[in-house]
C-alpha cells in the first residue's frame, strides 16, 4: 500500500472571511486539535482499510490503497475543519 506522511501544524492568519470573529488559539486549543485530527484520520482510514501511525514529531503516516491526490483531498478536509495546516514529508 502507498504510504503519505503529513506533519500538522498550526497557522494562525488572521480572521477568515467565513469567521471573521476568530482568535488566535491558545497552546492547549491547538494541542486539542492536533489530538482530535490524528482520531479523526485514524477513524476514517482504518474504516477504509487503512492504516495510520503518529511517528515522532508530529508526523502522521498514512497507508492506504488510495492515490497522493485523493488521500490530500482528505487530509485537507479534516485540516481546514480544525484550523490547521499540514507540510508533506517525503520517506526516504
């Protein structure tokens, strides 16, 4: 099985246009989100036969029967949901 790797991470940019309210997020909020994103991808992943690792880091590694372009288009879902960024880590 193809294996992608992704370190999430926090950006704040400012208020967004669809929550022009939005403060920055605190140490705790962002750790939060973090938690919250590698269930959220384990959950969805494994249901599909998946498999995902939280390395060291911060990484998360993906396989999955599943094309580069379609497992970041369900990455980027569940990051813009938590209000984070992630950088690809290429294996070597």
């Amino acid at each position: 099985m193809p294996i992608f790797s992704y370190r999430p991470r926090y950006n704040y940019i400012g208020p967004a246009h669809s929550n022009p309210l939005l403060d920055e997020f605190s140490e705790e909020e962002v750790e939060r989100n973090l938690r919250l994103l590698g269930d959220a991808l384990r959950t969805h992943f494994e249901e599909i036969g998946g498999v995902v690792d939280e390395l060291q880091g911060g990484i998360i590694r993906i396989s999955v029967d599943m094309n580069q372009k379609q497992c970041d288009d369900i990455v980027a879902v569940y990051l813009r949901n938590l209000y984070l960024v992630a950088d690809k880590v290429v294996e070597q």
